[in-house]
C-alpha cells in the first residue's frame, strides 16, 4: 500500500463550486474522426492560401487541425471538406462541404502546428438553450 503524501493546497486551484456543478466547457462532444481537410484563408501580407491538412477531431462547434502553417488566434479561415460524391442534395439531403471558421488557439510543435478552431455557426443546434 502507497503512503499518502499531503500536497499543499495552491489557493489558484481552490474551488468552493461542487464539480457536479460545473458547466462543461464544450457543448458538444469530441468526435476523434480523423478527416482530410482544405484550409482557405489569407496570411498576415494578405496573400491567399489553400492547404491540405487534416483535422485530428471534430464536433459540431468546431474541430482540431492539425497543420503545417502556423495560424494565428482570430484568423478567418474557409474549411473545405472532401468528398468522393459530388451532391447529396439529389437524394433531398443538406450537407455542408464548406464551413466557415475561425482560429481560437494555435498551439506550436516541432514540425506541426495544432489549431483550434471555431466554425462561424454550429453544425448543430445548440441544446443548452431550451426554453
């Protein structure tokens, strides 16, 4: 048997909220799908891009790339998704292949850069709001 070892408390760590009360931070679960993706966006001279990358997770607010290019925090992306069909819609149904997003973080790795990134509007309705 392991002896316990009393840590100090850190007064930033602290909580008084219960952790049964907290609110999740994400709305909607991650998907750990990895998917081919076509980055659009302009660089900081203004100059358009288009790269290949892929996106190591996704939900319906948005989804982790990985890539290549740094993107900076705030950057106006336009996310292209792939596909072997050229519509649905003959069948009746609504599908999105461009999604319009933005980058909240980019964390920096040797080689790679992960970004997180928001889409414009989520794919999902949102189903905290119900009245």
């Amino acid at each position: 048997m392991r002896a316990q070892v009393p840590r100090p408390e850190n007064p930033k760590k602290v909580s008084s909220v219960n952790p049964s009360d907290r609110v999740p931070r994400r709305r909607w679960e991650r998907l750990p799908i990895a998917l081919p993706v076509f980055v659009r966006g302009r660089d900081e001279k203004g100059n358009e891009f288009l790269d290949f990358t892929t996106a190591i997770n996704i939900n319906a607010g948005g989804m982790l790339l990985l890539s290549r290019r740094s993107l900076p925090a705030g950057m106006e992306l336009t996310l292209e998704i792939p596909t072997a069909t050229p519509s649905f819609q003959a069948l009746g149904w609504q599908t999105k292949t461009a999604l319009p997003a933005r980058v909240l973080y980019t964390t920096h790795s040797e080689g790679c850069h992960l970004c997180g990134l928001e889409f414009s509007s989520p794919l999902l309705p949102d189903d905290t709001d119900k009245s």
